[in-house]
C-alpha cells in the first residue's frame, strides 16, 4: 500500500523503466528511418490510432475500476475486521468478567487471517499469543482462522455456563464472532475469486502493440520530437496498466497490497495495552513490502 505519493510515483516510474525504454529506443528508429531514409510506408493515417486509443483507455478504465473495487473491498472487510476485534476485546472484559486469554487469542486472529490470504508461511506471532493447546488445536485445521474463531467461541461459551451469564450477553458477543466470519468470507471470496484474465493479459498486449504502432501515426506531424510525444503517451498508457494490475490482488506481497501485516499489529496493540500486556509500537506502513 502506497501512502507517500512522491514515493508512489517513484515506484510506478521504476516499474515501467523498462517497457519505456524499449518503446522510446523503437521511436528513435522510426524517426530516423523516416527523417533520414525518407522511407515512405512509414506513412500511416492517425485517425486508425487514435480510435485505438480512445478504445484502449476505455478498457483500461473499465478494469482499472474493477481492480480497484476489489481492493477497496479488502480494505472495507479489514476494517471491519478490526472495529469487531475492538469491540469483542471490550465485551470480553466488560460483559465476561475477563478473560485476558480471549483477548490474546483474537490478537492472534488477524495474524492468521493474513497469512491465509497472502498465502505465505505462518510467521511466530499467533504462536505467542496462543496457549499451547489452543495453538496445536488451530493449526491442525485447514482453515486456520475460522478455527480460531471456533476455540473463541467455546471459550465464551465456557465463561458463560460457569458465572451463568444472561444469554443476552452471550448473543451480543457471538454476534461479533458472527460478523468477523462474515467478514472473513469476503475477503476469501475476494482471494479465490480473481478478475478474468483478460483483464490482465489483454491490456498488457494491445498497450504493447499501441505503443509500438504510435509512432508511426506521429512521426509525420512530430517529426524529430516524435520520441518526446510518443514516450509521454506510452508512459500513460503503460501506467494505467500497471496501476490495474497492481490492485487487482490486494493480498498478494507487494508495495502495493494492502498492508495486513500493520493492521495486525495495530489490532493487537488495540486488544492487548486495555489488559495490561506489554506491547511494542506499530509497524509502519508506508514503505517496502508486506508480507
């Protein structure tokens, strides 16, 4: 997730380096092959490409609005991941007499969560915020979060059944495990469902192959500026591109993703100072890549 902008367009330019590199060296040759060699089937009509380019940038709206819909949603569940882990640690306390271990444990949750969605290996923390037996339980099961929700659950359900809680109360807060499962099924739907992919091979094809035709449309009109023109134009396109690419897997390791790994942590800061766990500070999330 990018949040310095100046940082953000630093990383699109480097990203892109390359593609315009080899378009601009290809408007270097159709200059000088026109303006030196005068050779004359260089001289294409710009009406063709220019329908080309009005019909690209449509497209590449068109995806760039679905990748970046799929990525906002992710980070509208998380969201709600972490106002539900908030009020769950709340009611813990307040309504359940205690329980520091549930807290602990929905600490853990997000951990797991993103570790499930990123698909990259379980790093110590759910370990240090789990008991033992919790911890082995968990980690024997496909779903490693919605267990985790499911050992919450008996624990409430234990708490309740010794100090005979209203069942009231003990609705209010299973609906909050209700909410975070609900949730956690969108952002798995999100994951297992991902956009067509000609959404990603297409546009990446027919940009190439835009980039690769303008200058032959321009180099009549631009003549010696034509790489100036053109490149600024690739550059566009290139961009638009990349950005849809980026965002349409939210969950993927990048700079781009949505930074799980800090929401994590600031979750578990949230449920863990209230109970008196020493806790460190946040990670920021701003620059490299989150795992």
């Amino acid at each position: 997730m990018i949040v310095d902008k100046n940082y953000g367009l630093w990383i699109l330019l480097r990203e892109t380096a390359l593609p315009l590199g080899i378009l601009a060296l290809w408007d270097f040759v159709v200059v000088i092959l026109y303006q030196v060699f005068h050779q004359e089937w260089m001289e294409q009509p710009s009406l063709p490409i220019s329908l080309m380019g009005s019909a690209l940038a449509l497209f590449l709206g068109v995806r760039n609005n679905a990748a970046y819909a799929r990525w906002w949603e992710g980070r509208s569940l998380w969201g709600l991941i972490t106002n539900n882990s908030r009020s769950f640690a709340r009611e813990a306390a307040t309504l359940l007499g205690g329980r520091p271990d549930l807290a602990r444990a929905m600490a853990a949750y997000p951990y797991l969560l993103r570790t499930a969605l990123s698909g990259t290996e379980q790093g110590p923390d759910a370990k240090r915020l789990l008991s033992p037996d919790m911890y082995a339980r968990v980690m024997s099961r496909n779903n490693k979060p919605n267990a985790l929700l499911y050992e919450i659950g008996l624990g409430v359900a234990e708490e309740v059944a010794i100090k005979n809680i209203d069942g009231a109360v003990h609705g209010t807060v299973d609906r909050i495990l209700s909410d975070l499962a609900n949730a956690q099924g969108g952002l798995e739907r999100i994951k297992n469902t991902p956009l067509p992919v000609q959404y990603s091979v297409l546009p990446l094809l027919v940009v190439h192959l835009f980039c690769i035709v303008l200058p032959l449309s321009t180099v009549q009109t631009l003549g010696w500026i034509t790489p100036l023109g053109s490149s600024l134009v690739g550059f566009l396109f290139q961009a638009l591109d990349k950005s849809g690419r980026d965002l349409q897997e939210p969950f993927v390791p990048s700079k781009h993703a949505l930074p799980m790994l800090t929401m994590s942590r600031n979750i578990e800061i949230d449920l863990l100072q209230p109970i008196g766990d020493a806790v460190g500070g946040p990670i920021p999330a701003s620059r490299g890549v989150q795992p």
